[in-house]
C-alpha cells in the first residue's frame, strides 16, 4: 500500500470476513479496499498489538510513534515522514547503499506478485489501481531476462 495509505490505517481496519482477514484502505481519490493480510502470524499479531494498545492512548490509529518533547513522550499517529525516515535508517543499519523508500516496497511487492503469477485485474486491485497502466510501467523496465523466465514457467506449467 501507499504510505500515505498505511498512515491514516485505523484499529477497526482489521477485518474478518469468512474466514479471511483484510486491512480496510482507504486509498487515492477516496476508493476503497480491502487488502488481503494471508499471514496468519501477521494477523495474530496486529490483534495482539492493538488489544495491548496502552490505556489513555487517544488515538485510533492503528500505528503509532513515540514522540519525544521537552522531557515527555508521547505516542502520537505515525506520519509519512516519520515511515521514510524509519526504513532510511532501517536501510544504513543493513548496510544497504541504494536509495531505500517506502514506494519502492509498493513496486517490489507488484513485481513480486506478477512474477508469482498473480493475475494483472487483482494486482492492480490490491495496490489501488484503477488501471493497468502502473503495472506496465513497472514491467516496462522487465530485462529480457526476465522475459525468458516467465515463458519457461509458463512451459514448465504446461508440462
């Protein structure tokens, strides 16, 4: 998801539905959807997260950041600069020297989906797109090695 999405995430985005568990994202233009959470861990652990939530927290969105101001803390609404500036110092602790940003996660993830199989209609409706046009973008800078790779799984899929 955006990051921009990812911060205005509430409590109450967590959601079931027979047996499936989604975040509610309220994404560009005010469209909605529901972005499937498959890891079960994952979903155990945003419960625990927020039922353990600290009592006398204001807010309701579902992550926080701990604010630091004239000899008092604070949890307060994570922000989109306080995200980038988390997996920039996430990226200099891992040794990593490329640029690291919160979309460049967004685009691995689509590319990671395609390359699993993952048919272009859903990924574009679980990243929030309301045409394919980002995914061929993304796939514009596909190397014929990767190209290759695809056709030989299709083949192997057909044997």
């Amino acid at each position: 998801m955006r990051v921009g999405e990812l911060v205005k995430l509430r409590t109450d985005d967590l959601v079931g539905r027979q047996r499936k568990n989604f975040l509610h994202v309220q994404g560009k233009g005010d469209l909605d959807r529901l972005v499937p959470i498959i890891d079960p861990a994952l979903w155990r652990r945003l419960q625990r997260f927020v039922r353990a939530r600290r009592e006398g927290v204001a807010s309701d969105r579902l992550f926080l950041g701990l604010r630091r101001r004239a000899g008092h803390e604070d949890l307060l609404p994570l922000t989109e600069s306080g995200v980038q500036q988390m997996i920039r110092l996430a990226a200099r602790e891992a040794g990593i020297k490329k640029r690291v940003h919160p979309h460049l996660f967004r685009y691995s993830a689509a590319t990671w989906m395609r390359t699993k199989g993952l048919d272009p209609l859903t990924i574009a409706r679980v990243m929030g797109w309301t045409s394919l046009r980002m995914l061929q973008r993304i796939y514009d800078q596909a190397s014929p090695t990767d190209d290759f790779d695809a056709m030989a799984g299709l083949l192997r899929n057909e044997a």
